[in-house]
C-alpha cells in the first residue's frame, strides 16, 4: 500500500463524518514534501477557505497521531476546481457529458493519451469516451491519471451548481 493510499484510509473516515468526500491524496518533493488533500462538500456546495481550514485541522491532527510521513513535510488543502482530477469510479458518472482528458499506464488501442467526451462505464468496468472517430473503451483499473477539460459547457454547469447552493 502506497502512502498516499495509507493517508487516504486514515483520514478519509474523519473527512465523511465532516460533511466532506476525499477526491485525492498526493505526496509530491523530496527535500520538503508539500501533501496535498484534495477535497469537497459532500452536499456540493463551493469550497470555502473554513472548510480548507478545518479539513487542515482535522488531518494535521490524525497525521501527528498516526505520522505516516517521517520526515518535515507541507499540507496544502484544497478543493478539486472546474477542471478537477477525476480520482473515483463514481466521477466518471457524475461527469458523463463533460469533456475529459484520460492517460492510461499501458497503451489502449496503441495509445496512451485520449480526449473526449465521458459517457460512464460499461458493464466490463471500462470507461466510455467518445471522440471524433467513435466510442473507445479504457479499463478502469488501466487508468493512470484524468480529467475535465476546461470547457465553456463545464464553467455554465459549474456555475449553476453554485447559483443551485447560494438561491
């Protein structure tokens, strides 16, 4: 188990029973490694910097009980943003209809990067992306990093997502 997969099964318990849904946990630096906890409200509402304060609080305190990370390191809380990873089965779901970039760790179809539009999964537990040219089917568990693409479609949804939580 990696120890971004080991922070994730500490602090994840704590994040839910806050309100919040973890979306990623990443180590990155050798001489001062910054942690990153990517976060957001499990009611959907816009991140604020109180909820980035309190996650911080709550999981600098599971960290200094726990101390998975020996050695001086910097925690950045923040939110996942528009154009957000996609880290979870349940985001290729909720995103289907959005414009993705997908990387996988071994070539699909003789690539590696792919661009298109999120339709779910299918029942072989493959990402749906249409492109230009058709479908093209990526297994999940091939996945090695993705995410939306900044699009005027994305920012209206977005946007009315907010206006949804602010009327």
């Amino acid at each position: 188990m990696s120890i971004e997969d080991r922070i994730a099964a500490l602090i994840a318990p704590s994040l839910e029973s806050m309100g919040y849904e973890l979306v990623r946990v990443q180590l990155q630096g050798q001489k001062r490694p910054v942690l990153q906890i990517m976060a957001e409200r499990a009611d959907r509402a816009p991140m604020t910097v109180e909820d980035c304060a309190d996650i911080s609080h709550s999981v600098s305190a599971l960290l200094d009980v726990d101390d998975p990370i020996s050695d001086a390191y910097t925690l950045e809380v923040s939110s996942p943003g528009i154009d957000r990873p996609l880290t979870r089965r349940q985001d290729y779901e909720r995103f289907s209809g959005f414009e993705a970039k997908i990387e996988t760790q071994r070539p699909v179809d003789g690539r590696k990067r792919f661009r298109g539009r999120l339709l779910g999964f299918d029942a072989a537990e493959q990402v749906r992306l249409g492109q230009e040219d058709g479908e093209v089917l990526i297994p999940y568990a091939d996945i090695h990093r993705a995410k939306l693409v900044l699009t005027d479609e994305l920012i209206a949804a977005a946007q009315l997502e907010q206006d949804d939580h602010q009327g």
